[in-house]
C-alpha cells in the first residue's frame, strides 16, 4: 500500500462519516413534528411542544453549519497539507522529539479551540439565551475558556510528554508502559475529579441539613448505601437545565445533586433519582464502565504500537519527515471507525444499564416519583420525545423517555 492510497482511505472515512452523520441528522429531524405518545401527553403543553420544536430545529440547523466548516477545515488542512505547516514550525525550535511533539499538537489544539470558540459563543449567547436556558455571563464564558486551556496545556501536554518519552526508549512496548499510566491516570481522576477539577468551575457546598438530606439518609440507610457525602453544585451559574451525577469510590464516593434540580424538583423526586444513581453503583455499573474505558485503551494502544512505527502514516497525511506525534494523528483518523464501533457497544451496554438503575430505583424506592423527575426534566430542557429508533441506536447512552416510563409502568 502507497502513502497515497493510505491518504484517499482517511478521506475517504471522514466523508462517510461525516455523511451518516448528516443523514441521522436529517432522517431525526424529520421527526420532530410527530404527535406526542400518549403515555408523555403531559409533559408539554401545545405552546411548550411548539418551543420544544423550535429549539430542536434551531440546534439541527446550527449543528449543520458548525459540521460543514469543521468538515471543511479538516479536509483542507489534509489536502493543503496542514500538517506538514505545522509540523515544520515545531521542528523550527527544537530537534528534541518531546518538545516537537508538544508544540505540534499545542498548535492544533489551541488554534482547533480558539477557531471554535465563535460557534461556542453562538450556542451560549445567542441559542440558549433565545431560549431561557442560559446564565453565563461572558466573564464565566472567557473564564471557562482560559481554565480549560490551562488544563488542556497541563494535563494533556504531561501524557503527551510522557507517551513520547516511553517511544522513545522502549519502542514499539510503549504502549505497556502508556497504558500503566494512563490506567492510574483514569482512575485516580475518577477517584478525585469532584474535589480537585469541580471546583476550578463550579462552587460546591454540603447539602444543607432539613427534610431532603433527612430523606436521602434514610434511603441510603435502607439499602446499605453508606453516603455522608452529598453536595450541592451551583449549576444555575451558567444554565438552567438540571442534572446529578455519583462519582468517586470508597471514602470518596459522593453524590452531587445541581441546585437546578432541587429547585425544579420535589424531595421524594430527588430521593428517585438518587435511588437510580445508587442503583448505578450497587449494580456495578461504575466499575463496569471503568474496567471498559481501560481494556479499551489498552486495545487501541496495542494496536497503535503495531502501526506507528510505519513511516506510511505520516507520509499518508502529508509529512515527509515520519515521526511518533504525526503518525498519532493518521492512526487516530484511520482508527475512527473502530472507535464509533465500539462506541455503539458501549451506548448499548449504557441504556441497559439506565433500565437496571431504573429497576433498582423502582423496587428500593417507588416508580411514580422517578417518571415524574424524568417528566419534568425532559420538559424543562425541551428535549425531543419523538427521535428516529436509527438516531437512538446510533447516538443515545440513555433510552428514550418513552421507553423508560414504559419500563417504569410495567
């Protein structure tokens, strides 16, 4: 196989994906006017279904736009031979394959940043504040931006610094040596994410005592769930939608409930959905998806070691001089097929799960409160109750509302 025919094989993958994508798109958007099942006719009122429609259709056309110029710039960073721009400019200040590895991808991913950040501003600003959703200010915005980029910077150039660094003296048995690292890196992120990152962004204070903290301890009580930690996140700092999330293990486990959601919902309604994100942890699906992520990225890691050594792959995208950091990207592009497979396996394996932690939430706790939560919610992020069953299968972790209150009714 020639560099060439290497190079129409990656354009080639990127057109049809970007294609699906358009058409999941397309055919889903089809639906959006369909007639509310019955067993949701609650949820929206005729003038809320109407605003549902409109923020759905405004999100499908930006979507459209935003995929075109990314579709665009990325094909014409291969065919005006992007790479080997910025390729050279690193090789300019230094011989030093780490350093060059980390100006290189330092100039895509901060110039990939800052020429997406209009269309960032565009959804925020323009979007979600048309439809009540936003509450960032463009102080939060630009903050936002400057902390992520420092963290991109700090922990990105570390791993990349450090991947390099093992090519460089073990060769192609780096990946053993990448996988060691980036395993204790996942883990210890899932262990510490909510005390050390959280707070860079969001306030978190200790759910205060009174009647719902009284009621999550007696219901974490009842199933065996020692919780002690339980905070509060200032959600409404930058939107109004609401959410909750369990992170951490052992001494570290803790719940965070968005103050957007204890406003929106009712105490036996929080206690519903804390009893589904228990229900996550008593079924082991935490460590499931842990021990996945990281078989998964010791797999991609095996196979990149069998092929980064090839100097076709640098060449494939344009760079005469075959390199480590070059060779990453033409993988990465080459391999997105295999990652959207397993993908799909892993959004599978998500939405079974969400029946799982519904069915533990019903049978620790009661039905009725969770379909309401899950009623409220969906109606308060104008979120779509008619998706095409392609785009689900495609794009979904959840399953539909529809078929969790059906799930739910049994």
């Amino acid at each position: 196989m020639t560099a060439q025919i290497l190079f129409y094989i990656i354009v080639a993958i990127i057109i049809i994906n970007f294609l699906k994508d358009k058409i999941l798109d397309a055919i889903n958007a089809k639906h959006y006017n369909d007639p509310i099942p019955e067993t949701l006719s609650d949820v929206y009122d005729e003038a809320e279904y109407k605003k549902s429609q409109a923020y759905k259709m405004v999100n499908y056309k930006f979507g459209i736009w935003t995929s075109l110029f990314s579709f665009a710039l990325t094909l014409s960073f291969l065919f005006f031979d992007g790479f080997e721009f910025v390729d050279n400019i690193a090789r300019s200040y230094s011989e030093n394959p780490i350093i060059i590895a980390l100006i290189f991808f330092g100039i895509i991913m901060i110039a990939s940043d800052i020429i997406t950040t209009p269309f960032g501003y565009y959804k925020t600003f323009v979007i979600e504040e048309k439809f009540g959703f936003n509450k960032t200010t463009k102080k939060t915005f630009i903050l936002d931006k400057l902390k992520g980029l420092l963290l991109m910077v700090i922990l990105g150039g570390s791993i990349i610094a450090i991947i390099v660094w093992f090519y460089q003296i073990t060769g192609n048995q780096f990946w053993l040596y990448t996988w060691g690292i980036i395993t204790v890196f996942t883990v210890f992120m899932n262990m510490f994410y909510a005390k050390l990152i959280v707070p860079l962004f969001n306030k978190q204070t200790p759910l205060e005592d009174g009647n719902l903290r009284n009621e999550i301890s007696s219901y974490a009580e009842s199933v065996g769930f020692n919780l002690e930690k339980i905070f509060v996140i200032d959600g409404s700092k930058r939107s109004t939608k609401a959410n909750a999330y369990f992170s951490g293990f052992g001494s570290e486990k803790r719940v965070t409930l968005y103050d957007t959601l204890i406003n929106d919902l009712d105490d036996d309604e929080i206690v519903a959905v804390l009893a589904h994100e228990v229900g996550h942890y008593k079924k082991k699906h935490i460590i499931f998806n842990l021990v996945s992520s990281i078989l998964l990225t010791g797999l991609t890691l095996f196979i990149l070691s069998i092929f980064v050594s090839n100097p076709l792959l640098s060449n494939a995208i344009g760079v005469e001089i075959p390199s480590f950091h070059v060779g990453l990207i033409a993988f990465g592009l080459l391999y997105s097929p295999i990652s959207e497979l397993t993908g799909l396996i892993m959004n599978h394996f998500s939405r079974v799960f969400e029946y799982q932690a519904d069915d533990y939430a019903k049978n620790t706790y009661k039905a009725k409160p969770l379909i309401s939560s899950l009623k409220k919610l969906t109606k308060n992020s104008l979120s779509n109750l008619t998706p095409h069953k392609a785009y689900v299968f495609m794009h979904y972790s959840h399953p539909t509302l529809l078929e969790r209150v059906r799930n739910l009714g049994k």
